[in-house]
C-alpha cells in the first residue's frame, strides 16, 4: 500500500519495479525460446491476431502474480480481468505487435503496468529482439537498459518525426486528426509497435499518435514517457488512466505535445 510516507512509497515502489522485471524476465525467456518457430494463429472478433504464445506467456505472468501478490488485480490482453477494482492492478498484453510477430518483423514486445488506484505508477517496455527494456516508475526518471534515458528538444512541429503504429487503426472519422500531423511534421515512421514508444522515450522521434489502443496497449506509457521528460494523454489531453482507450497521443518535448494536441483538437472539430 502507497501512504504518505515518500520513503515508504519507495521501498513499496523499488519491490514492486524489481518485481516488474521479474514478469519481464519470464515473458522475454518465453518470447525468445519460440521466436523463430511456426506458431498456431486464431483471429479475434476484432480481427486482431492472437498467437498460443500470447496465450501462453500471459498464463504465466498471471499466475507468478498470483503466487506474489494474491490481493492485486489483472487486467490482461487475452484473458477476463480479475479483481479490477482492487488498489493495485498489474495490466499486461504479453504481445504487444502480434501481427509483426507473426510476420517476423522485429519490433513487438511485452507491456507490463502497474496501476495503483486507477493511475499507472510503473510501466515496462520489453523488446526481446533488441535486447531492450524501458522501465518507468512515476517520479522517478525513466531507466533503458538501467541508465536514464531522455527524450529530446524538438525546434518546432515542423521538424518533428511522427510515429504511428498503423494507419490503417484509424476510423474514417479520426483521418482528420492523423492527417493534421502528417501535413505538419517532418518524417512520418509507421509500424513500429510498442518499440515507436520506446524510441520516443529514447529521444529519437518526436510526436506519436495512435487510435484503437485498450489499456493493454497503453497503460505503461505515462511513467515511461512522463520519466523521460515527455508527455502522454489521449486525444482530450487527459492524462491516462485504467479506464482510458482508445486514442494516445505523446511527445517528447511539451511544447510539441501542446502543438499536436491543438492541431488534432482542431481537426476534430
């Protein structure tokens, strides 16, 4: 339990974050024994892809959170949530990126959150083909690979890299807000998945914007991105919660963050 005690809240948080690397450590071990072999494939209702190692992988970390923390929720991809309401919820999608994963293509992970009270307090990015995990606790800056990484100045919305995981997320009704920042920008870069987040944490890109997400897809993102210096909201401009879906948008400098954010409320109208 988090009180008001700071030095309490992070012994609590150091546990807790250590403990996040320990469901990461399994999810990587799982992903990379089987990345290079054929995999049985299901579609969705949604027509989104779910793989027996989706499956298999948030089995696992449920069940390890379990035998840890009997009295904190789940809130998974691929199975009906459990306690939801409880004071800490862990929030999981063991594949972030299935269909890249499917195609081979190098740039899913695992997402890992831990929400406390309904607000993300940890968040982890793990990208096994890369070797790289992004762990962000809240107040804290954001660690890669257990150094401090930043995200970066950008001059201007015009000379900002976007990212976008998928156009095709987009209904036609949210094309406005998507084109609005792909006229404004510099270079656009699609398909990256969880990794375009991470990258943005790193100071690589400068403005994401996504739509279709559940919390699965986003809940790491606020301590990640907030702890490198960024700023993470849906399309209104509130901040995320576990309530939160489906339109993300993020930037590395906030004042890119205030221009996109103008610019997709604009076109919305």
């Amino acid at each position: 339990m988090l009180t008001n005690s700071s030095k309490s809240n992070d012994a609590v948080l150091d546990r807790l974050a250590g403990f996040a690397a320990i469901l990461a450590d399994e999810s990587r071990r799982m992903l990379l024994d089987v990345v290079a072999q054929d995999r049985a494939i299901e579609m969705k209702a949604d027509r989104s892809f779910v793989t027996d190692m989706d499956l298999a992988i948030e089995m696992r970390l449920r069940e390890l959170i379990s035998d840890a923390h009997p009295d904190h929720g789940v809130v998974g991809e691929e199975q009906d949530a459990s306690d939801p309401d409880a004071e800490f919820v862990w929030v999981l999608d063991p594949i972030d990126g299935t269909a890249p994963f499917i195609a081979g293509m190098p740039v899913f992970g695992t997402l890992i959150a831990l929400m406390h009270r309904g607000k993300p307090v940890i968040g982890v990015i793990d990208h096994p083909s890369g070797g790289n995990r992004w762990l962000g606790v809240a107040g804290r800056p954001t660690l890669l690979n257990g150094s401090p990484c930043r995200t970066r100045a950008c001059a201007g919305i015009g000379a900002a890299i976007l990212s976008v995981c998928n156009p095709d997320f987009f209904h036609p009704e949210e094309y406005p807000a998507l084109d609005a920042l792909r006229e404004a920008t510099a270079w656009r870069i699609y398909g990256g998945a969880c990794l375009s987040f991470g990258l943005l944490a790193s100071g690589r890109t400068d403005v994401h914007i996504d739509t279709q997400f559940k919390i699965h897809d986003l809940a790491p993102y606020a301590p990640i991105i907030e702890g490198a210096g960024g700023v993470v909201t849906d399309w209104d401009g509130q901040p995320l919660t576990l309530s939160s879906g489906p339109r993300i948008l993020a930037a590395g400098d906030p004042a890119r963050h205030r221009d996109a954010l103008e610019l997709v409320q604009r076109a919305m109208r």
